[in-house]
C-alpha cells in the first residue's frame, strides 16, 4: 500500500458516516461539505474498501455488512493504538519488585522507569503530531512502532537499571505515536456528532487497557520474569504494526497536507493557542485529566492504608470505577450525542466531578464524622464514571476547530493532559500517606480550574466551530454542534 499517494476521492457524509451521494470526480481536495452534515475525506489504498457510496470508477458499492465489517476493523485498529501506551505502563507494574532485585538497583531509581516512559509519551506527541501533519498519518505511524518494538525488546535485554531507564523514555517517545495518530485519523474521518461518538468507542476499548494489564502482567510472571512482560509487549507490538501496514490506509490526503518544516509546524501550534476556544477545551480537559491522575496515584493509599482495604477490596473498586466510566462513555456515545449538545453534557460531566470532589473532600476532613470505606468508594464512582463524559467531550469539541493541523491539535491535547496530569500526581502525597485530604483538594482544584476555564474561554452555546490553523472553516450548523434534535 502506498503511504503517500495519491488522494482517493472525496465523499460528502452526514453526522453518523453515511454517504450522502456519489463521490466528486475532483481529487486533490476536500468536497463541500454537504447539507447538513460535514465531510469526511476518503481513505485510499488497496485495503481499504470504499464504504462511504459508489466509487469512483465504477465498482459496486459493498454491502451494508461489509461497511460494517470496515468500520469495526479500523476501530479496533485505532482502539490498539490507544491501549497499547497503558498497556506497556501497567503490565509492568506487577515485576518492580523482581527488577529491583534482578538489577540491584534502588527502588526509588526502578520507579524512574515508569516516569521516563510516561515523559516520552508525553514529548513524543509534540513530535509526531506535526509530523503526520506534513507526511500522511502512515508513515510517521509506523516508523512509530517500529522503533517502539524495537525499544521494547531492547528493555527485555536491559543489562542494568541506567539502560533500562533509557529505553523506557525511548519507548514511550515511540509509543506516543499510537496516541496521537489515532485522535488525528479520528478527526481526519469523522466531525461533529460521529466524532464525539467514535471517541466514546475507543474509550470502550483503552478504558479497558488498564484494568486487564495489570491482571495479564500478574500471570505473566508466573511462567518467566520481568523480561518475559518485555517480551509479550515486544509481540503486541509486531502484530500490531503488521495490522495497520496491511489494513490501516493513509486518511490523510495529500492536498490537505502542508509542506513546510519545523517553522510550519510550530506556526500551526500557535495558531491553534492563539484560538480561545481551542485553547479552553484543551486546558479543560487537562485539569479534567488531573483529577483522574490523582485518583489514580492516591487512590491505593487512601483505600487500603487509611479504609483498611485488601489489595483485593482495592482490585474491585478500581475496576468498577473503571467499568464506570466506559459505561457511561458508551452512554455519552450512543444516547447522549446528537440529542443533546455536547458543550451541555460536557459542563453537566464537570459539575458532577466537583460534586462527587466535594463530597470526598468533606468526608476527609471529618465533617460529616467518622465515615467507612462505602462512601468514600461510591463518591470515587461517581467522579471516574463522570469522566465518561469530560474526557471525550473535551476532545471532540477541540479537534472540530481544525481540519488541518488535525496532527499538531492532538498532540497540543495529549501532551497538555499528560503533563498536568504529572504535576497533579505528586500533589495528592504531600500530607503523607495517611490522609485523603491532598487528593480530595487535587480533585476539587483541578475540576474548578477545567469549569472555569470552559465557562470563561468556550462559552458554550455561543462557540463558532469554525475551524482554525490553517484549515477551511465549517459551518455552525446544529447536527455538528450536537444541538438538542
């Protein structure tokens, strides 16, 4: 398949993907959108079948379960991208123990190997991001993973600790590709309402990620040691290159790229920062980021240390928060968008993250007296399951200011949560490890600045869509805004 071609045709779609009518026979640049609806650019090479309408040259239109066969390929496709980043965190978890032992290094120094691989991913967006900008999505992709599996099966080698460390932060620059290639071909695809749907269903698949990784690391080391999780990453990896080399086409065509250096790409970053609105849903869901980090590096202590929970009390709740918000994503997705507007879902999602940050801050400090583990579990539910709709919210509203810059707009929001993300996870410790005080006012903190920000930059109901940074404006139509139907 060719990673550059020559652009297919475009075809006019609505909100939900279908083709509205026959492809244009222009083929360097997008259609006009049409009537009530955005457009969504075709996909070309041989592996791709043309799902939106009939082709171009005369070939029968597939069938209804062959779109749907599609569809579904290119979901999980983009659902790997995302999980295979949490993946190569979390699996890891389970050997620290047995590194620090088999390396001889200090605990303190092994855990360096989870910081540099979370500070590649980070970095590595800002990177990748404007590349696939200026060279198509495919090929900075798999550059990507191929110097991710190689990475990975290096650190399966690693002869000490200091190595070790290295090649996590290679890992990590190399596995942010997945991520931030995967929001971009989403928003090359998609707009409006079946963007904010599509981002609910890749949550259904990473928010999975987590959970199992942990569990699948665990098992692994009952057959091998720390170097065997290294070496099932390394497989995951391969296979999931092979996939988008033989089945994930370029979607972004070539009229649509730029083809400037660096100085283009950082251009297109500053006017992207320069939009107000952009720049509030990004920050927004940074800050809505930061409360889920805090969650996720305070919640051990504050269930098993101070509630007195086992680790397998802990395992439970951590799941079911987890199911949570994959549950309620799948409900933003599928009920939610296209009924009601997205600005209005997104600012009910932030205030149930204070109410729920609220209450566990007042259960902390003893307000309501001595309280058990049952409220505090039901009020961290409450906050994940809300997450279900910040999260996707936030980026789907953001990427529909951009058509193309699509790479640098993803790398701008996954860089920007990572990093807030990383400051908060060191603020919920800063009382020690036997109070909840510290995450309850990291959660309620961050919560208030993400509402502000959105209330004070978004202003949602009055925010154009029209895009920025270079690419065509849309219009304010109400089935791309998600209007009330």
């Amino acid at each position: 398949m060719s990673e550059g071609g020559a652009a297919g045709p475009h075809v006019p779609r609505t909100a939900t993907g279908a083709a509205t009518g026959p492809a244009p026979s222009a083929t360097t640049g997008p259609a006009a959108p049409a009537a009530g609806g955005p457009v969504a650019p075709a996909v070309t090479g041989p592996a791709e079948p043309d799902t939106t309408g009939p082709a171009a040259h005369g070939h029968t239109p597939p069938s209804p379960a062959a779109a749907r066969r599609a569809g579904l390929l290119v979901t999980l496709i983009l659902g790997g991208l995302t999980a295979t980043p949490p993946l190569a965190m979390d699996m890891y978890l389970p050997s620290l123990p047995e590194v620090t032992r088999s390396l001889h290094a200090p605990a303190a120094t092994v855990q360096l190997t989870l910081t540099a691989c979370l500070a590649g991913m980070a970095l590595g967006q800002l990177v990748v991001g404007p590349m696939s900008d200026r060279w198509g999505r495919r090929r900075p992709l798999l550059a990507g993973l191929a110097v991710y599996v190689l990475a990975t099966a290096l650190c399966a080698l690693a002869p000490n600790v200091e190595i070790l460390v290295a090649l996590r932060l290679a890992q990590g620059l190399a596995g942010a590709a997945g991520i931030v290639i995967a929001r971009a071909v989403v928003r090359d695809l998609y707009d409006g309402v079946a963007m904010a749907r599509f981002f609910s269903t890749l949550m259904l698949i990473s928010g999975v990620a987590p959970i199992v990784a942990p569990l699948i690391g665990g098992q692994i080391l009952r057959v091998t040691d720390w170097r065997g999780v290294f070496v099932v990453l390394t497989v995951v990896g391969a296979l999931l290159g092979a996939v988008v080399w033989t089945r994930l086409p370029e979607t972004l065509p070539p009229a649509d790229r730029h083809d400037g250096g660096a100085g283009q790409a950082l251009g297109g970053m500053r006017r992207l920062l320069a939009d107000r609105v952009f720049t509030g849903y990004m920050i927004a869901g940074g800050f809505a980021f930061a409360s889920l980090f805090a969650y996720i590096s305070a919640s051990p202590f504050v269930i098993q240390e101070i509630y007195g929970a086992s680790p397998q009390t802990f395992s439970l709740l951590f799941g079911l928060n987890s199911v949570g918000l994959v549950v309620v994503g799948q409900i933003n997705g599928k009920v939610l968008v296209g009924r009601v507007r997205l600005d209005r879902v997104l600012a009910v999602g932030l205030v149930v993250v204070i109410l729920a940050a609220t209450a566990l801050l007042l259960m902390a400090t003893g307000v309501f007296g001595a309280v058990g583990l049952a409220p505090v579990a039901a009020a961290l539910f409450v906050l994940m399951s809300a997450m279900g709709v910040t999260m996707p919210n936030t980026q789907a509203l953001a990427l529909m200011r951009t058509e193309r810059n699509a790479g640098a707009a993803s790398a701008l929001l996954g860089t920007t949560s990572f990093l807030v993300g990383a400051v908060a996870s060191p603020l919920v410790g800063v009382a020690g490890e036997h109070t909840a005080v510290p995450m309850a006012v990291v959660q309620l903190a961050a919560a208030l600045a993400a509402l502000a920000c959105f209330v004070g930059m978004c202003r949602p109901g009055n925010a154009s869509t029209g895009a920025v940074g270079g690419g065509t404006p849309r219009p304010a139509d109400a089935e791309s805004l998600g209007e009330e139907s």
